[in-house]
C-alpha cells in the first residue's frame, strides 16, 4: 500500500490528461488555423514516466514530437499553445513554432531527423565534463533509427562512457512506413552493439518510470550510455496532412486502444489500488479541459512579436554592435528581448493581486518561493537584482537595479513594483 501511496503521488493522472488535452486543444486550432503538427497521442506514458524519475540535473532532448515534454519540463500551457500559435509569449516568442521549444534541462525540439541524438551526446559529455551528476536522454523515433549519425553518437559515447541513454520511441511508424519494412532488425535496443540496450513497454507509465530510474542509476554507475527502446503507438498519424488509415486498418488501432491504451490503463491501476475513485478522475478530467481550453483562447488572442525583434536572439553575448542583414551595407542593430521563459499563470495571478488585468497598478507584492522558476509576461520586463529581490518596472523599458534586498524598496520609483521570491 505505501508503494500504491508513492505511485500515486509521483504520477498523478494530471500530467497524463494536460498532455493529451493539449495535444487535443493544438488539432482544433489545426482545423481551424491549418497549423502544421506532428501529434503525439497516446504516447504520453514515455514522457510521463521519464520526467517523473528524472532529478533536477538530468536533461533531455528530443525531436519535434515535443509539446508534451515542454510542459513537463516547467514551460506553461499557455506557454507552449502561444508558441504553436506565433505569439509573443510562448516559450520562444513565437520564433520557433512546433518544432522548436525549450525549458531548463530540456533542449528542444528539433526538426531534422535523428539530428538530436548527437547533441544528445555532446549534452552528456557536459554532464561529465562539469561533473554535476546528470545523465542525458536523447530521444528519436524508429524512423531515425537508421541514420548513421546515431551510430557514430553511440560510438563517441562508448568511448567516453558518457552518461546517455538513446531512447528510441518505437511506435511502429516512420511516418507511413512500418518499422518492419524499413529495417533489418526492428529490436532498436539491440542496436547499440558494444551498447548495452533494454526493451520497454512505453505504454506502461509505471514501467517507464522504473525503467528510467534504473538507465540513471547504471549510467552514474560509470558503465557509460545505454540504449532503451520505448515500444509505444500512436493513435493518429504521422501530422495532420496524414489521416493515418492508409497503411494500416482501424481495427489496429482500435485493438490498442482496448488492450493497451496507457491512461486508461493507468487510471484503472488507480481504481483497483483504491487510490481514486471515479469521481476524482472526473474532477481532473475536467479541471484539465478547462485549463488548456482557457489557455488555447489566449493564445489566439494574443498578439505577434513586432519586426523591430527580427534581429533578437540571434547571439546570447553578442560582441559587435550590429549583425550582417539580408542585403549588404545594411546591418542590422542586434537588441536584446525581455526574458522569453514566461510562465503566464504567475502573471495572471500576479495581475489579480495588482487588481488590475493589465498590470497598471503599483505596489508591493509578496510572492511565494515555489514561484521562483517563473518568470514573467515578456511585455513586462524582468530583471533579477540579487538576494531573491526581482524588479519589475512597469513604465520604463530597462531595468533599474538593486544591490540587495534590503535597499531595493527604498529605490523603487511609483512605476515599479517590487517582488520578493
């Protein structure tokens, strides 16, 4: 029963039901908005799973199958819907679309096929380097698994005994194509070689979560990488320009759902073990649909970012005073934006402290310290002025500093409002 109590407080069906109800809300803004899309449903029990065995210094990177895994590492819905929608305050200002979202410890999102794993490399050579103990997970789906850029990764990684684990989500498609058609040997967790690989039922939430634990254990164990290959499905097809029912028969899918579906499973482990009744399931299921559906009408109502940024965010230290344009003898001036890591919920709230949905109000507003990895609306900007003391200057568009906590109220002008963290 204490293993029962544990599951259920390390996994609640939360993360399972915001994954899918955004993947849900995103279709509906593709019917509507023809946003391109590549759908992830039913494959959440990997990503689940992973992110709760992963500790803080553990990292991730994947390919663009990747609006899930951007929520669980810490970006907002809203965060990820405004970025599917091009606007200014998803998680990358609207620049990077589907394909190009990230948060700490998780870098993207990457739209060439296979092209992550070797960077998934180069991220746990990091973790070694800096010795901070983490372990990378590079994640590609079976319709990478034959590019030979993840064999030279696996072999760079064997020779350094990097802490990385090649995650292959095989969820029996490379787009059109059937793994079996398309390699050799379909056992992906045999390919490693001189890598030691495992088989994992990616439907299983639970056992993706053990089956993590155990790839950071026996990585940190200096044994260096290790291939695990998720056996997942999904539901829809490749994108939404693939109805999914050409190459395979909709009694397939139809079998999965019924004997493997992964939340239905889960929320039935719940139901057996006494952990949650339905009604408690419902109330999520609910609570859920009416965050993302809040979500999804901000993030259609929100504005773009203006083209004074087409020249943002190109270096993070950038030294020269102007970059190279488009035509020659026309530099452009690179600036700097507001922080583009925004987690909108605290702005909400903090809006409803300020009583003013538009932030026009001042005075000081205490903040609790579970807050501290939010940052804020990216029109107000931030700026951390030391010992846990964030200034937020509504009026100007720089920041004025404090040098500690105790000085920083007596320097705040009437456009300013201080926030202790």
């Amino acid at each position: 029963m204490e293993q029962a109590r544990a599951l259920k407080a390390s996994m609640w069906p939360d993360d399972h039901e915001i994954s899918l109800r955004i993947d849900k809300s995103i279709m509906d803004l593709i019917i509507v908005d023809m946003l391109p899309y590549s759908i992830v449903d039913r494959q959440e029990a990997v990503a689940v799973g992973m992110r709760a065995a992963f500790r803080d210094v553990d990292s991730v990177i994947t390919a663009y199958r990747c609006h899930g895994w951007t929520h669980l590492m810490g970006v907002s819905i809203i965060g990820v819907l405004s970025e599917l929608t091009g606007r200014k305050i998803g998680c990358s200002r609207g620049k990077g679309g589907s394909m190009h979202m990230y948060a700490k410890n998780f870098y993207g999102g990457n739209g060439i096929v296979g092209a992550q794993v070797p960077l998934g490399a180069g991220l746990a050579f990091a973790h070694k380097y800096t010795a901070d103990g983490g372990v990378n997970f590079a994640m590609y789906g079976d319709g990478a698994a034959n590019q030979g850029q993840l064999f030279e990764a696996y072999n760079m990684a064997k020779l350094w005994n990097l802490p990385c684990v090649f995650v292959c989500e095989n969820n029996g498609y490379g787009m059109g194509t059937s793994s079996d058609r398309s390699s050799a040997s379909a056992d992906y967790y045999t390919r490693g070689d001189y890598v030691p690989g495992i088989w994992v039922d990616g439907m299983d939430v639970v056992t993706t979560r053990e089956a993590t634990k155990f790839a950071i254990e026996y990585c940190n164990s200096g044994k260096g990488p290790l291939v695990m290959e998720m056996e997942t499905y999904r539901y829809s097809g490749h994108s939404m320009s693939d109805p999914g029912t050409s190459y395979r028969t909709r009694d397939e899918v139809q079998e999965v759902r019924q004997t493997r579906d992964p939340i239905t499973s889960f929320k039935e482990k719940l139901l057996n073990s006494e952990l949650a009744t339905p009604d408690d399931l419902k109330e999520i299921d609910t609570a859920v649909r009416k965050e993302v559906d809040e979500a999804t009408k901000l993030a259609k109502a929100e504005q773009e970012i203006g083209l004074e940024e087409l020249s943002a965010d190109i270096y993070l230290n950038n030294v020269e005073t102007s970059i190279r344009g488009i035509l020659p003898n026309t530099p452009l001036q690179h600036i700097s934006p507001p922080i583009s890591t925004i987690d909108v919920e605290i702005y909400m709230e903090l809006a409803q402290k300020l009583e003013s949905p538009d932030l026009r109000q001042t005075r000081n507003v205490p903040m609790d310290r579970t807050q501290r990895r939010c940052a804020f609306h990216p029109s107000l900007p931030t700026y951390n002025a030391g010992q846990g003391v964030f200034e937020l200057k509504l009026s100007a568009s720089e920041w004025s500093s404090a040098e500690d906590s105790s000085t920083s109220d007596t320097r705040m002008g009437d456009d300013t409002i201080c926030i202790r963290l």
